[in-house]
C-alpha cells in the first residue's frame, strides 16, 4: 500500500463536489466539496442498531473513513494503521468513524479481528456512499477477475449492479461542515498518517 503525499492531498481537496448518482468509473466520482452539510443519513452499528450521523457527529469533531469492503487488503491494512494512531486522534478531541458496505456481522469480526477501538458501520445500500459522491459502476471484466480470485461481489452485496466506494476520508466539525477530505481513485494510495494527523489539527 502506497501512502500519498501533501502535494496530492492538495489536489484533490481542491476538486470535489457532489454527485447525485453513481459514476461509470472510479476517477468520475463527485465526492462533496469541503464546507458542504454531512447528509442525514442513517447507518448501522456492529451491534445491529442505528446511528443518525448528523447526530453524532454534532457531538465531537469526527474522522469519517470509507473502505471498499472486508475482503480488501489495502483497506485492512489502513484499519490497522487508523488504530495505531487512534490515541492521537482522541487526545485532539476526535471520534473515529469506519464505513463500509459489508453487514454489521462481517464489521464486528473485522473489529475482532483487526483489534479495532472505533466502530466499523454498515452502509449495506451505499446510500451514505451515494450521498457523499462516492460511488461508482464497476465493469463487469474486473468483477469477473475478481472472482477469479476467489472475491465474488455480485453473490456477496447482493444486487446485479456491482457498485463500489471510492476509499476517502473526510473531517467533519461539530457544525456538521466538512473540514478537509481525501478521496484517490486508485485504492492502492492512501493518506500518509502523519499527514492526516497534521490536517486534524489544522481543520477541527
């Protein structure tokens, strides 16, 4: 897994803006422009009951991360090193919040599993995905080379459109307003920690 560097962050803060439906690839996606609202969503804790995101997010500011899925090796990874740097997020004063599409069940045992002190939550329709740009069709050759490596994702969402998340990341105050996101088409790059530390305490 690559990590980015500020350069990279910089453009692509400096680009986004919502979209109203899924893109036809990953570098089409529109996710919402710094300053925008955090929709009203719900979403669906590891325990089964619902958390209204605006809600909590008004509590504490909030690092939001959304990951493509339990069967994603990049993603896991960067769970990993979220929770390595988690008491430096909680000394700035942030709540920690993981987001993927997989079902509440799959989300504790990737809690269990990767010894996880944030909640994983369930965004199974990617409706909170939709509403934040970034959501994208999948072509049907890549989810056939998928599969053939063991990764069935029709069979496993459950729907005939094979839709995915562009992983990102998004700081959102208390006031609900997004302070900073970064959102890279290419899975494999994710956000350098000590950046994403530096951008916490810049823009809480």
């Amino acid at each position: 897994m690559k990590t980015a560097a500020l350069s990279l962050l910089l453009i692509t803060t400096g680009v986004a803006f919502a979209a109203d439906s899924p893109a036809r690839t990953a570098t089409g996606v529109r996710p919402l422009l710094i300053g925008s609202q955090v929709p009203d969503v719900s979403l669906t804790k590891p325990d089964g009951t619902a958390l209204d995101l605006r809600k909590a997010v008004s509590e504490k500011p909030t690092l939001l991360i959304f990951y493509r899925g339990s069967w994603c090796p990049y993603c896991q990874k960067h769970l990993g090193q979220l929770q390595e740097k988690l008491g430096d997020y909680a000394a700035g004063g942030y709540q920690v919040f993981a987001i993927a599409q997989d079902t509440p069940e799959v989300n504790a045992g990737v809690m269990k599993k990767q010894g996880l002190d944030f909640p994983v939550l369930s965004d199974k329709g990617l409706n909170a995905a939709s509403q934040f740009g970034l959501v994208f069709e999948m072509d049907m050759e890549t989810v056939k080379r998928y599969k053939n490596f063991g990764i069935d994702l029709i069979g496993l969402y459950g729907r005939k459109e094979p839709r995915m998340t562009v992983p990102a990341i998004f700081l959102i105050g208390t006031d609900g307003r997004i302070r900073f996101n970064y959102v890279n088409p290419d899975y494999r790059i994710r956000l350098d920690s000590d950046v994403l530390l530096a951008a916490m305490n810049a823009y809480k």
